[in-house]
C-alpha cells in the first residue's frame, strides 16, 4: 500500500525546509569570512527561496514516484520516465529560480541579461536539481518501504498473537477434557470403596465416606478449575481422597508425607498426585496382606519440583515376562505434562523401590508463577 501523496508531500517539505535552514546557516558563516560578507537576511532569502521553490515542485515529483515504480516488471518504462522528467523538472526549477534571483537581487555586471543569468544558473545548479530530484524519489521509496516493513510486522505479531491464543484456547480445551477422563475413573474406585463398606454393613462409615466423597467431587468436577494450582491445594485434595482410602483400608494402611515446605507455593496440574496414589493403592497394597506403607514426597531437584508416591507392596516384579503398560491414570497424567511443559521438559518413571515396594516418579518444572515455566530445562 503506497504512502499517502499528502503526507509524503508534509515531510518532503519539511525535509526541505531543514535543508534549506542547514544551507542558510553554512552559507551565512561562509560569507563571514570574506571580504564582502552578505546580511543574514539576503542569504536566508535566497537560500530558503530555493527550497521552497522545489516544494512546489514535491508533489509532481512525489506523484511520478508512486506511479512510475522500480519494484514490478515495468522498471525499464519507470527508468526512462524519471530520467526525462526529472532533467525537465530539474531545468524547469532552474529557469524559475533563475527568473525569481535576477529581479530580486542586484544587477551583475558579468551577468547583465536575464538569459545570461539563467544560464549561469543551469550551469552551476542543474545536476545539484537533478540530484535533488533523484534523492526525493530515493526517500520516498525509504518511507515507503520502511512503512511496509512495520505493517508487516504488526500484522506478522497479530498473526502470532493470534495463532498463540488459538494455540492456548485448544490446549486448553484438552487439558480440560483429560481432567475430565479422570473423574469417571476416581468416582467409580471411590463408589466400589463405599460399596465394600456397605457389604461389610458398616453404614456410618459408608456415609461418612459419601460425605467426603462429595465435598471433594464437588471440587473436582469445576469446570473453572485452572491448567495449573500451587502444590499446597493439590496436596488439599489429595488428603480428602486419602481419607476415603483409610476408611477402607483402616489401620493397616500408614501415610508418610514427606514435603519440604519451600515447594508448597509450586505449581503443577490439578490431580497429578491422585491417580498415582491410586494405583499405588490399587496395584501395589490391596493385593498385599499386612500392614502398608505409603510415602508422598514432593521436594525442589535443581530447576525441577519432584514428585513421588512409594509404596511397600509387591514391587514390579510381578510382572515379570509381561509388559507392562500405563493404565487411565498414567496415561493421563502424560499427556498432561506433555501438554503443559512439553515431552522435554517432564519424565514420569515407575520402577521397583530400594527396599521392596514400587515407586512412581515425576519430574516438571518447577515454577511458582505461569510467565516463569520456560526457564525451566530437563536436569
């Protein structure tokens, strides 16, 4: 989109209004040191005069500029058009200003005629106005160029921000609904816990359960809920489904919670460390006689916050000669952190623990504030 004709003649003439204040200044100093030096007023006359001549002159030029360009397959046309009208233009300004300073100034006794004067003045002048001619259509282009590179770029960020908004509302959107695959999957383990005690004919323990039970869907199932919550709420929640757990599994389950205070401001995606205490409980202590033991620990690893749930039960070696693959909630909480953080950025290992007993383990970034998570690297 070319410049407008009317401000690219605003500038142009301020521009040459500039110029012709530099000339009147360099010229007056000039004449100061010699012999006959000129008011200030004779030199800032005839030196602003020739500038404000050629702003006369600026729209033409300005006009042949826009219409006559060097950027499409016309070129050669646009060559031969500046070249004869800029030496036409350069003369016409010539002869004018030759007109304008023969009667305003003296009489030249070299000079007496004002042929002779306009003469002498295309002499001397005429490629400085071809000069000038060719340097306003350079200038022009400049603008015009430099204009279009900052369009381009404010519509190229737009673009961006745009794409990074839709980008944003999508993962979202997905976040949110592996959120929701969870929900179903907690509901139905949490209703089979209630349904045993009902079995067991334990009432008040079955509805002390569905209370809580309750109190914590109503919390999961907030569809306001953020992408990301400090590790403090998560930790909230995670006790009111331990909780749940411990009626069923009565004294012989024990809970460790080992968690440095400094990382409770941490963030981390809503519902990380259930599904991982879930299946810790499911796989590795109900199959298990006996008292368990179940360890939470949540500490700072360099620009990491780790996570992990252990438990005393049978460890991974009962799945020896089988594979063994990530249920819902493994499953989930990968896809998660993969679409949070990015597949670099986290690691999500379940492997045998020291001493008997399996261990999940999670790495993310660690970050207390959303704008801070791209500092974060793998360790």
């Amino acid at each position: 989109m070319p410049v407008s004709l009317r401000r690219a003649t605003m500038v142009a003439a301020a521009g040459a209004v500039l110029v012709g204040i530099l000339e009147t200044t360099s010229m007056y100093l000039i004449g100061r040191l010699g012999p006959s030096p000129r008011p200030w007023t004779t030199v800032a006359v005839n030196a602003v005069s020739w500038w404000a001549l050629w702003i006369l002159f600026m729209p033409a030029v300005l006009w042949l500029a826009q219409n006559f360009r060097f950027d499409d397959s016309r070129w050669r046309r646009s060559a031969v058009v500046h070249v004869a009208l800029g030496v036409l233009i350069s003369l016409a300004h010539g002869i004018v200003y030759g007109i304008y300073f023969h009667y305003t100034n003296a009489t030249d006794a070299l000079l007496p005629t004002l042929a002779d004067r306009v003469r002498r003045f295309l002499s001397l002048y005429l490629f400085t106005d071809i000069m000038t001619y060719a340097a306003t259509v350079g200038v022009y282009y400049a603008f015009e160029y430099f204009a279009h590179f900052r369009r381009t770029a404010l519509a190229a960020a737009q673009a961006d921000a745009r794409a990074a908004k839709l980008r944003l509302n999508l993962a979202e959107a997905r976040l949110h609904a592996l959120r929701m695959e969870l929900n179903p999957h907690f509901l139905f383990n949490s209703l089979n816990a209630v349904a045993g005690l009902v079995r067991q004919r334990e009432h008040d323990a079955a509805i002390g359960t569905l209370d809580r039970l309750g109190e914590l869907l109503r919390v999961t199932f907030n569809r306001e809920m953020p992408t990301e919550v400090p590790l403090s709420q998560e930790l909230d929640l995670l006790r009111r489904f331990v909780d749940i757990e411990l009626v069923r599994f009565r004294d012989r389950l024990r809970v460790v919670w080992d968690v440095a205070p400094e990382v409770e401001g941490a963030l981390l995606p809503p519902l990380l460390l259930q599904p991982l205490v879930e299946n810790a409980l499911k796989h590795g202590l109900s199959r298990r006689p006996g008292n368990a033991c179940l360890t939470i620990t949540a500490r700072r690893a360099g620009l990491h916050l780790e996570l992990s749930v252990q438990d005393s039960g049978q460890g991974l070696g009962v799945h020896s000669g089988r594979p063994l693959r990530d249920g819902v909630g493994l499953s989930n909480i990968r896809a998660r952190l993969e679409e949070l953080y990015g597949p670099e950025a986290t690691s999500l290992e379940l492997t045998d623990a020291a001493g008997g007993g399996a261990r999940a383990r999670v790495l993310l970034p660690y970050h207390l504030e959303e704008s801070r998570r791209d500092a974060a690297v793998v360790a």
